[in-house]
C-alpha cells in the first residue's frame, strides 16, 4: 500500500485532487461511461482519520472544475467544516470509503460502462478470465491462471453493498495480487488503485477484458 499523508487536509492538496478528478471525470465522459451525471471518482486524501475526496454528485461529469469534490469520512460521510463543495456526494461514497479502507486504494473509480453491465448480467457468479495477454496490466499472469472479476448484488444501502464487497474481496499475499475491480449488477464497474493513473489503466483493462469476454461467449 502507498504511503500517505496523514496530516490535516490543506486545501493546496484539495485543489490539485480537484483538478485530477475532474480531468479524469471529462476523460472518462467523453467515452460515453460517465453520461450524463452518471458515476464517481475518489482520491484518497489522508487515512488517519480516512478522508476522500469525492465528486460531488448531480454534477455533469463531463463538466467538473476543481471545486466540484466533496471530502467525506471512512463511512461517506461529508465532513462538516473541511474545505471542499458543500454539494452532497453520492451516496455511493459510502462504498469508495469501503474500498479504500479494505482493498488499500489510493484511488477508486466508478463508471457506467457497457461491458461491465452486461458481463455482470451474463455470469452473476463472477466472470473468469484467464489465457489473454491483458492479464499482466492487472498485475497477474497472461498464461496459467485465472483470476474472477466479482459481482455483487446492486442496492441503495451501500453498507449491504460493502458488507457484499467485502464477502467477495480476495486480498494480495505476498505471492498473489488482488483483483483491482468490482462488478456491481445492473449497475456498473468500480476500479482502483494505489493512485489515479493506476486506477484509469484497472478500469481500461478490464472493461477490454470484458469486452474479449462477450465476444469470446
């Protein structure tokens, strides 16, 4: 896990994961995953106490500036009295609060693509993917394993959806790497990792491995 700073939040750090979030959000928009005020992202800002800087929600995400984010707790929560939007964060923070906490994410991302809905439709159990090259760019072998991208029950209250996160979550060892992503049914996909940019690559690789998936079915 990266380490990060654990001192009080400075709003200097507030604009520049302001400005990293909406420029992931625009990028994200403009591929169609993020229509209109669909989905969310999050960077982890300190984790003692856990604090997320989260987009803001009701907000075009292809539109976002470096105001447009909400600080929230380790269940999210908006922390009253941070710096930040005072608009209210999705309510699926509380499951970006959850991620981070159990998986160690730096960053989380949340997207509407169409491949991750309709893979989580198709195999509710989990959708297995071994033998193809991609593989590597989640950090496990191209050849001679299979990893599982879980899925898990769509709902409102995002602790039952954490509580199924959690049931499904396969931690790293010290010879095996998680798995970065979430499959959340008739909904979409969540990725992450130890920063913004690793998170972007989890999330394009697995919606191209679940895109080989289908077309392989």
């Amino acid at each position: 896990m990266t380490e990060f700073n654990t001192r009080p939040i400075a709003l200097e750090t507030l604009d520049r994961a302001g400005a990293a979030l909406a420029a992931e959000s625009a990028r994200f928009a403009a591929r169609g995953w993020m229509p209109g005020t669909a989905g969310n992202l999050s960077l982890l800002l300190r984790t003692d106490p856990l604090r997320l800087a989260v987009t803001a929600s009701g907000l075009d995400k292809g539109e976002l500036t470096s105001g447009d984010i909400v600080v929230v707790d380790g269940h999210g929560a908006r922390v009253h009295g941070e710096a930040g939007s005072h608009a209210n964060p999705s309510a699926e923070a509380g499951l970006h609060a959850r991620i981070a906490r159990v998986a160690g994410a730096g960053a989380i991302i949340h997207v509407h693509a169409v491949a991750a809905v309709t893979a989580a439709h198709v195999w509710p159990g989990g959708v297995a993917l071994h033998d193809l090259e991609m593989l590597k760019g989640l950090g496990h072998s191209a050849h001679g394993e299979q990893i599982v991208i879980p899925v898990v029950p769509n709902g409102q209250d995002m602790t039952l959806v954490g509580d199924a996160f959690e049931a499904v979550y396969r931690p790293a060892t010290q010879d095996v790497r998680d798995v970065p992503a979430l499959l959340v049914a008739d909904h979409g996909i969540y990725a992450w990792g130890k920063d913004l940019r690793e998170a972007r690559w989890h999330l394009e690789i697995t919606e191209a491995l679940l895109q080989i998936a289908l077309a392989r079915r």
